[in-house]
C-alpha cells in the first residue's frame, strides 16, 4: 500500500440498498483508489463510533468505510419490526461487495460476529483481513446482559443531551473523556414528543439480542474456516471478552494474533481511540505486501505493542 501524506479526510454518505430492499447509509474517507477498510459496528451502536478511527487511518492512506447495520442510525427499518442475524449477515455481505477490492474488515461486538460468519462460511474470501474488535465466537453473558440492561433502562428517553450525557457517563466510567455535544446528538433522534431517544429501533430488543447464543456453535465453527489474517483486539476491563474466551478463539484460529488494550473495557475504540489505532496498525502495515498471509500476521509482527 503506498503511504499518503496525513491530509484531513473529509466523509461522503451514500447508501446501498439490501437484498430484502432496505436502505443502509454508507460513510466512505480517503482516496479512491487506497485500500478498503470496512468498519461494522457493535449493537445499539451506529457508524459514527468510528469516526475517530475512520478519520485517522484514512489520513493514514486507507479508504475508510462504516456503515449503519439495519434497525440503527440512519438505516432503514423493517416495517413488520422484525429481524434476523441472516439479515445482517447478508447486510454485511453487500457492503462488502460494495467494494471495489475485498476490504479488511474491522468489527465490534455485534458486527465482529458478523465478520466470523461472513469470513468462515464465505468462499471466495469477502474480506482480505478480518479484526475482530472485543469479541469472541462465545463471550460472558454477565457483560452482554449489562449492555442490554442499559439498552433497555430509558425507554422513555430523555429530557435533554445533558441527561442522556450523564446516564452514558454511569454506564461507561473508564471513559477518560465524554462525547461532545455534537457526538452525542448524532446518537440520539427527538421523538413527536419533544423526547430524545437512541438511534435503535426498540424492536431489536425482541430478536436479535437474544439471537447470537444459540448460534455460538456454528460462530465457532466459522472461526475455524478463516484462513485471512486476523487480529483479535481485547479489552483489559472488558466484562465481555475473557481470558477463557480469548484461549478458545485462539486454538480455534492459530494463525489468529491477540493484542489486549490493558486500561480499555468493552467499548474500547471509543475508550482510547488513539491507543485502538495505535494497536491495530502494526497488524494493517503486515498486510501492505503482496505476499502476507494468515501465516505472516503472526505474533513476531506484533512485537513492541503498547
């Protein structure tokens, strides 16, 4: 990949359309003609929790792409309320081949179970390089019913951004900083009655969280069909990620490099932006030469990690 100068990356929002006719909103940084990265978010979450990351590799010399999975966002919602992993799946399918080259892709929680499924029961291969982002093909359910716990615990919403600042705030207390006002706005849409509430549509709430358990099997089977580079990013506070799911992954994908962000909790792009950038580059710069392989992004790649 040839290095660019760091220039400010300014975003271009389109969409592509999925198969069952929905509209996904698409934010694309860089050259045109510069590597893909493909940016899938977690659940309840929406593409602008990449925008620090999107905006600093593309000025770093990658062609940035997030997206919002259906249900969240500025996405498209199912008129019947319902939603399937498949649709997702096959979601993450599009954008993919949206490309103009099979991208790396980057995914958290949610959208790095995705990736997995994707990745492993896809050939050709849809990505060139797979980062899975604080996630396992089975996790700790403690973390991921603390997550719906707060997903769940506003449904009236809130009165104003400073309100919502300071539940976000409770929920995450490692953050070392709080989204601006801007940021936060971008989270949330004002409802007929005056009230702000989150992106998400309240109806994923029945389905898709309670969907991804009973696929952990077959999670772990794809994992284990992966044959791209891949690099697994952890957080040290995680309550979602553990030392028991982290060996399993691993001996489910050898190949696989693990790199753990001591301070970082489950959130962790969004915990320390710069120290996730800073993790994640030595495992993109491995995969500039035409050669690199699952084989080469090996743990001797990653030494001198903070």
């Amino acid at each position: 990949m040839e290095r660019r100068p760091l220039l400010e990356s300014p975003a271009s929002v389109d969409s592509v359309t999925s198969r069952d006719g929905l509209t996904l909103v698409v934010e694309t940084r860089g050259a045109a003609d510069a590597p893909p990265l493909l940016f899938a978010h977690g659940f309840g979450q929406s593409r602008h929790a990449w925008t620090r990351a999107a905006e600093s590799l593309a000025a770093r010399g990658w062609r940035t792409v997030t997206f919002d999975a259906r249900g969240h966002g500025d996405s498209g919602r199912p008129t019947d309320g319902r939603y399937l992993l498949e649709q997702f799946v096959d979601d993450l399918r599009v954008v993919a081949r949206s490309q103009p080259q099979p991208p790396v892709l980057v995914g958290a929680s949610m959208g790095g179970l995705l990736g997995l499924v994707v990745a492993g029961e896809g050939r050709p291969d849809p990505f060139r390089a797979l980062v899975l982002v604080d996630i396992t093909p089975r996790w700790e359910a403690v973390g991921v019913e603390r997550m719906l716990g707060f997903m769940r615990a506003h449904p009236q919403g809130f009165a104003s951004l400073d309100e919502a600042a300071e539940q976000v705030a409770a929920y995450l207390p490692q953050r070392r900083r709080r989204k601006d006002r801007h940021e936060l706005a971008q989270l949330l849409k004002c409802g007929e009655d005056g009230r702000l509430r989150w992106h998400w549509d309240p109806a994923l709430l029945d389905t898709v969280a309670h969907e991804g358990e009973r696929h952990q099997q077959r999670l772990l089977n794809a994992a284990r069909n992966i044959d791209v580079p891949v690099l697994l990013v952890s957080g040290g506070r995680s309550d979602v990620v553990s030392e028991a799911t982290v060996r399993e992954f691993l001996a489910a994908v050898p190949h696989a490099t693990h790199v753990e962000i001591p301070h970082a909790a489950h959130t962790l792009a969004g915990d320390d932006n710069a120290a996730f950038t800073s993790a994640i580059e030595p495992f993109l710069r491995t995969l500039e030469s035409p050669t690199a392989s699952a084989r080469t992004a090996s743990a001797a790649d990653m030494r001198g990690l903070p």
